[in-house]
C-alpha cells in the first residue's frame, strides 16, 4: 500500500542537472568577464566572427533546405497528371 507522503517523490535525482546548470554558469560568467577585461581584442576579432557567419549559415540553410528538394518536381508532376 503507498503511503499518502510518498506520492509525489519520485526516485532521487543523481545531482547531473544542478552541475550541467553550474558548467553553464560559470561559462556565461567567464564569457562575459573576458568580454569586459578585454574589449578591444572582441572588437578586432567581431569583423572575422561576421565573416565566419556566412559560411556557416550557408553549410546551415543547405542542409535544412536539402529536404526533399527532389520530390518536389516529381509531386507536382503526378498531381497535374491526377487532376487532367
């Protein structure tokens, strides 16, 4: 039989998520320290970081336009043979 106070307890968590949390914390923080102590050396490196984007976001919308690029001559073909 359960007991009306273990409802709601579930199995104990293995403390993954509260040290993923902290890694993320830490990272921001270090990030935006090294942004505030060295602000001159992001702005030199910004002109290579907008360079860099567009390659990157070509390699990126390739890939996300590469669905079913084929299929789609051959549907419209097949829905105007149904539709004569």
């Amino acid at each position: 039989m359960v007991a009306l106070s273990d409802i709601g307890t579930g199995p104990a968590r293995s403390g993954v998520a509260p040290l993923k949390w902290l890694v993320v914390a830490v990272g921001i923080l270090g990030l935006a320290l090294l942004v505030l102590r060295h602000w001159f050396h992001v702005l030199g490196v910004l002109p290579y970081l907008v360079l860099l984007t567009c390659p990157i976001l070509h390699v990126i919308h390739r890939r996300h336009g590469a669905h079913g690029l084929g299929r789609h001559s051959v549907d419209s073909g097949s829905a105007r043979a149904d539709r004569d």
